[in-house]
C-alpha cells in the first residue's frame, strides 16, 4: 500500500509500553507512524530510533514534538495513541477527540466515572471512534473460550475467578512520582488487574453488584497492595477478584478460571500463556492445538488490526470502544466503593472519582 493511502498514526507518550505498540504498528501495512510526542526528548529518540529501523524511514519522516498539541494540528495524522501515564489519559483523548482524530488509548480509559462517559459521549457526538487497548481480549486461548460461551457449549456459567499474584517492591514506586498516587497512578486494579477484570466480565456478563475489601501494606504509596473483590452478575452468575502486588520474592503470575456446566477452563502464568485446563464436555482438543494456543502472542497485532479496520472502515468486527471497556472501570470502581463504604455496592454507579479514595478509611 502507498504509504499516503495509509492512516497516519500519532503515538502521546514514549515510555517502555510504546515500544511495544511501535513493534506492533511496524508491522502493520494500513497504517505509519507519521509523528511522536513525549516530554523527555531522549525517550523520544528512542522510539523515534525504534520506528525509523523499523520500517526504513529516513530520520526526517517521523516528526517529534515536546508539545502534543503540536502533534494534535499535524496534517497527517489521523488516529491518536496514547501511551501515558492513566492520570492523564482523560485530558488528552478529549483534546483529541476534540482535534478530529481517532483514538487508540491505553487502559484505563479514565480515572473518573464523569471522564468515562462524557469521552464517550464526545466520540459518537463527533462520529470518531475511541478504542482501548484491552489486547487480551484477542489472544487465542480467549477468543476461543468466548466462542465456547457464545455457541453455548459450555452451558450455564457457574462462576469465574480472576486471580493477580505480582510482585511491586518499593524502588518500583519510586521510580516515577505518579506511581501508587490515587490520583495519577489510579489504583493497583486499575492499573495491574483491569485486564483479567475486563476478561472476566467478557466472559460472564454485565455486572450487577460488587463487595470488595482492600489492604495497603506497603510504606511510601497512596493505593492498595490487596484487593479481594465479590462480583455478582445480572445473569445470576459470580465472580471472584484476588489480586495483589506484594507477593515476594517476585511474580508468581495471573490466571483466569472459569467453571460450567459442561466444562472447566483454567489458564495461567506470567503473561497468562499456560493452558491447565482446558476441558469442555463433548470437545476433542489434540495436544497439538492447545500448544499452539499456547504460542500466540500476536494479540496486539489483531487489536491493531481490527481497530485500524473499524476506523476505516466501519463497524463490522469486534472492538473495545470507551462504552464496553466503561464496564470492567466502573466493575472496578464499585469494588473500590464497596471498600471505602464497607457495603455491597449495586451497579449503575452515579459517580466515582480515584481521588475519593485518597482521604477514605478503606484499610482493613
């Protein structure tokens, strides 16, 4: 594809977690990289150096701007990525949104329940799409577990069980001044377990209520380090959330466990790449199959790739747009309200804000 029929990508943010997204975007043929925008000007070059042997551009292709409204005004650009820090994410999709782009935003699409929904509000009012990396979603032990759901093989859903053991010591709070802030940093779930919480709810349903319980162990942070967490959905099914950063002397990993009538589902590990269990009831998987499940790790390249063909051209295809991916923040949210308040908390929400959490009494 000539390279000016391709959608012109703008990446906010240069941090570790771009470096993945410009991997990524190398590889796409609709779309290049036309500009980048972060404050420190080294982590810029990085990227911009990533970017350029990547796909063989000349230095002067990629422009890089300190300023992202310098970014936002390029003439070429025609979908956002924004890879900052998630206390930032709000402001910079609306100004996006505002500046006619796409976009592509990194989790969490907001630290406030007002923020979630008037993004979304102003991207169907302007006919753009807002989309969140929620990348899981397409790695293939998942779709191939929502195709069981879906089909109805798996029968009636009992219950789901999402579990984060991580570790996050000190020196990684301290490594950057927004990290473990209610404010900027959102919340350990937020921020670490908002993709298997998502996974859980795309699997089971919309939540109807949630009881949660925190802990803060760990000095020198605003935000949790445990979360237990009881989820009840509108379909009469249950899910359980444990998640915690302080698990030593290093990460044991994450897994997801899904339990039905006709069939068990675990999967687990570091990245969630080792398939335990994987039986359902009158369904032949040869070894070499889940094996191959196993492999895939192009989850974010099929993101990319459906993202890309809804934004050019239209809805057909499975996306995460600000409104589906409202429902794991604000599962997440009542589960923090549930802890501040010490009561089952019911769903809709009418308001939530991190910030809350930061004068709260939620210890236990």
């Amino acid at each position: 594809m000539n390279d000016h029929m391709k959608l012109g990508i703008g990446i906010i943010g240069c941090g570790r977690i771009t470096e993945k997204h410009a991997a990524t975007l190398s590889r796409l043929g609709s779309a290049r990289v036309v500009a980048i925008s972060d404050i420190s000007i080294e982590r810029m070059e990085i990227i911009h150096g990533q970017l350029t042997e990547a796909a063989g551009h000349t230095a002067n292709e990629i422009a890089m701007y300190p300023d992202y409204a310098d970014l936002l005004i390029h003439p070429e650009v025609n979908v956002i990525v924004i890879a900052t820090s998630s206390g930032h994410h709000a402001d910079m999709a609306g100004d996006a949104l505002i500046a006619g782009k796409h976009v592509i935003i990194e989790k969490p699409l907001a630290l406030t329940l007002e923020d979630s929904r008037l993004l979304s509000k102003l991207a169907s009012q302007r006919g753009l799409n807002l989309l969140v990396c929620h990348q899981m979603r397409y790695r293939l032990p998942m779709l191939r577990i929502k195709n069981y759901i879906t089909s109805g093989l798996l029968g009636d859903l009992y219950y789901g069980v999402a579990s984060i053991e991580i570790s996050r010591t000190p020196d990684y709070f301290r490594q950057a001044a927004w990290r473990g802030t209610w404010d900027q940093d959102g919340g350990m779930l937020l921020n670490q377990g908002i993709h298997l919480i998502d996974l859980l709810l795309w699997f089971l349903g919309d939540v109807e209520g949630a009881y949660g319980e925190l802990q803060k162990l760990q000095p020198g942070k605003e935000i949790e380090d445990v979360a237990l967490a009881v989820l009840s959905f509108r379909n009469g099914t249950k899910g359980l959330v444990e998640a915690n950063t302080v698990t030593r002397p290093g990460n044991f990993g994450y897994s997801l466990r899904l339990f039905a009538e006709k069939g068990t589902l675990i999967i687990s590990g570091n990245q969630l790449e080792r398939i335990e269990r994987f039986e359902v009831r009158g369904v032949q998987i040869a070894e070499e199959e889940l094996r191959r499940l196993e492999a895939d790790r192009d989850e974010q390249l099929r993101m990319y790739e459906a993202y890309l063909d809804r934004i050019q051209n239209g809805p057909e295809g499975m996306v995460v747009d600000a409104p589906e991916a409202s429902k794991s923040l604000e599962a997440i949210f009542a589960i923090y309200r549930s802890a501040l308040e010490g009561r089952r908390v019911t769903l809709p929400l009418t308001e939530f804000s991190t910030e809350i959490m930061k004068a709260g009494k939620w210890h236990r």
